[in-house]
C-alpha cells in the first residue's frame, strides 16, 4: 500500500469516528457491531440525561423508519428500587408491565420466589433485603408509550430497549364499534375515559408476541433449577461489553435472532451500549449528524 493510500485510509477512519462521536465503537466483531457512549454514573447526571432522551427519541424514529423494526422497552427492578418505586406504582395502571426474569451471562441466576426463607425472617435467623428478590427480576411495558416509560426510568441504570421485526400475530383487528359514537354517550362516555377499548384490545394482542416464548426458549436453561421460572412470561438478556467479547458467534448470532437492535443501560461499563446485528454506522451518524445541527452537544464528564 502506498503511503498516499495509507494516509487516506487513516483519514476515512478518524472521519468515521468522528461522526459518531461521543460514541465509540468496538473493534474485532466482524459479525455484529457494538457501540458505547461513556456516562459519569448512575443515576446519570440530569445534563447528560437530557441529551440522552433527545438523542434516543431520535434514533427510535429512525430505527423504526430506516430499517422497519418495532420497540420493546423493559425495566431492570434492581434499577427502580428505591430511587423510583412509587412513580413505577403510580405508572403501571398505564404502562401495564408484565414481570419477567433477567439473565446475564455467565451468573448464577437468583430465585425469585423463595418461600423457604420466610420462616428464617420471621424468626430472625436472616435479614429481610430486597435485592435478594427483586435483582434478577424485570418488567416489560405492555404499553406502546416509550417516550413516557423513558422520560421516567431512563438514567437509574436498568432500561433496555429491544428492537424486533413486527410480529403480525400482535396485530388487532379494528374495533367493531364507533369509538367516537361511543365517546360521546353520556352512558358510556366515561366508562371509555377510564378504560379505553381500543387499547385494551392492542395490550392484549401485545401477550401473543412471538418474543415471549422465544425469550424462554433461548435462555430457560439457565433457570431449570429456579422455583417459579417455569411461570415467567419472558427472560430479559441484560448484557455487558464483556459479554459480546467473550461470547462465540454463534451465541451471538442467537441473542440476534430475538433482537436486531439492542440499548442497555450497563452501570458495569459505566455506560450507554448499542448493539446490532448489521452494520449501523451510517444511521448512528445520520442521528449524530441531526444533533449537532440543533446545537445538542454531549455534556460528557
């Protein structure tokens, strides 16, 4: 190679980077790609929080526009308790979660029922701590409203957002009656504001999503032992930067069979991660690109 190619090809590399920025991406996956953008903690400081909800509304949008995938959001329990548990009370009228498990590679996953210690607490053998039951244990939000469940639980440390091929089963048939007709029946105008049909029947066509046994087909080995998992609805891959280092294409190409895109909230990596099964660069820097023409620069630590 000539020095003058050489040069050129280092060029292209730091334009590459550059377009990206704050976001890094990780060198030697051929078969997947993974992105990290570095927060000062968890919970994430208010200035970079901010940026990150704009920057993530963003990308949905052009996930969903530019490669036809749809959004599932789930929440790590270990993340709401304590900092955000009455707002997640207050919130799961509207957002429906669903409990599911979380698995991480390579741990020993805890029980997530465990009768046996009642007795020892109440008779003050052990002390009661939540974490033991709550850490390994999520949620996914029934409801479509992202923006709302991310503008509440994004920054503690435990959202992550799976994106997916639609699923034609999740689809509902139109409503057979006149919403609007029945909207302003003084009978059962306010019945519909308190319980709306049309989201009612959307929420329970969302419990047919093919995700769901999918998840536990992928993963349920790992919790053969665990009382109560044979019940979860769903198992949530909570993984790290380690994970899709360590990992053998071949998992990899498994976790990318339930997901083609994949956020993670990673206190591990003290950090944002961005996965997806094809090479997304381009779309990343489309969305950058959107952010620094409305002057948002990343307030980075």
């Amino acid at each position: 190679m000539s020095r003058n190619a050489s040069s050129r090809g280092t060029k292209a590399t730091a334009t590459a980077r550059s377009a990206i920025h704050p976001w890094r991406r990780a060198k030697n996956l051929a078969d997947c790609c993974l992105f990290f953008l570095p927060v000062g903690g968890f919970p994430i400081a208010s200035l970079q929080r901010e940026w990150l909800l704009e920057f993530l509304q963003r990308l949905v949008g052009s996930v969903r526009n530019m490669l036809g995938l749809r959004l599932e959001q789930f929440i790590n329990m270990s993340a709401v308790y304590p900092l955000r548990h009455s707002e997640f009370v207050s919130a799961s009228r509207q957002m429906k979660p669903l409990p599911g498990i979380c698995w991480r590679p390579g741990a020993t996953p805890r029980q997530t029922t465990v009768e046996e210690d009642l007795q020892a607490i109440q008779d003050g053998k052990k002390k009661f701590e939540l974490s033991d039951y709550t850490a390994d244990q999520c949620y996914w939000f029934i409801s479509k409203s992202d923006k709302e469940q991310r503008d509440l639980f994004f920054g503690l440390g435990g959202l992550t957002l799976m994106f997916m091929k639609p699923d034609p089963n999740t689809q509902p048939p139109d409503f057979p009656f006149p919403l609007a007709k029945l909207q302003s029946s003084p009978i059962y105008g306010e019945i519909i504001k308190q319980f709306n049909p049309v989201e009612m029947l959307a929420e329970a066509y969302s419990l047919q999503d093919a995700f769901l046994p999918q998840s536990k087909a992928l993963f349920a080995d790992r919790f053969s032992q665990v009382p109560g998992s044979d019940r979860a609805k769903f198992i949530l891959p909570l993984l790290s930067s380690q994970d899709f280092f360590t990992s053998t294409a071949e998992e990899r190409k498994k976790w990318f069979d339930l997901f083609g895109v994949y956020i993670t909230e990673s206190p591990v990596d003290a950090g944002i991660l961005l996965a997806a099964c094809s090479d997304i660069q381009e779309l990343l820097a489309s969305v950058m690109q959107s952010m620094t023409d409305a002057g948002l620069d990343y307030p980075e630590a």
